[in-house]
C-alpha cells in the first residue's frame, strides 16, 4: 500500500459557505434586494484547518485498505 515514501496528495476543498461580512441578495418571495448577514462562527479560510483533517482521512484510507488486504485483522467480526 505505502513503501515509507511520502505521499503526494492532491487536495480541494470548497469555498466556505458563508461570511460574516453583508451581502446584497434578492429576496425571492418579496421581490425587493436586501441585504443578507449570517450570524455565526464564520471561517473565511480553512487553510489552517486543513492539514489536521488532511492527515486524518489519510491515515483512515491507508488503515481501511490495509484491513481490505488482510495486513491488519479485522477487530470486529462480519455479521453473515
């Protein structure tokens, strides 16, 4: 699976889904522009999030795969 070389990830994540700044909106069931603020914990960027929730999935992938290739025996018995 891993020969103890590095691994070399690509990596995307999606735009944070809001901001606290005001935003121009249109209120569709009014049909008027407003302005919209959402109230919150707001993460403008998750860069500094990222490298902990990177290595954890990692580690999940490589220890779910190890399990699919009998390295590492299941802790829990399959149901039949």
């Amino acid at each position: 699976i891993t020969n103890g070389m590095p691994l070399e990830l690509r990596i995307a994540f999606k735009p944070a889904a809001s901001i606290s700044m005001p935003q121009r909106t249109i209120d569709i069931e009014k049909n008027i522009e407003t302005d919209l603020k959402v109230k919150g914990r707001h993460d403008p960027c998750v860069v500094p999030r990222a490298p902990p929730v990177v290595d954890s999935i990692v580690g999940i992938i490589l220890l779910d795969q190890c399990i699919k290739c009998n390295l590492i025996p299941r802790v829990l018995k399959e149901l039949e």
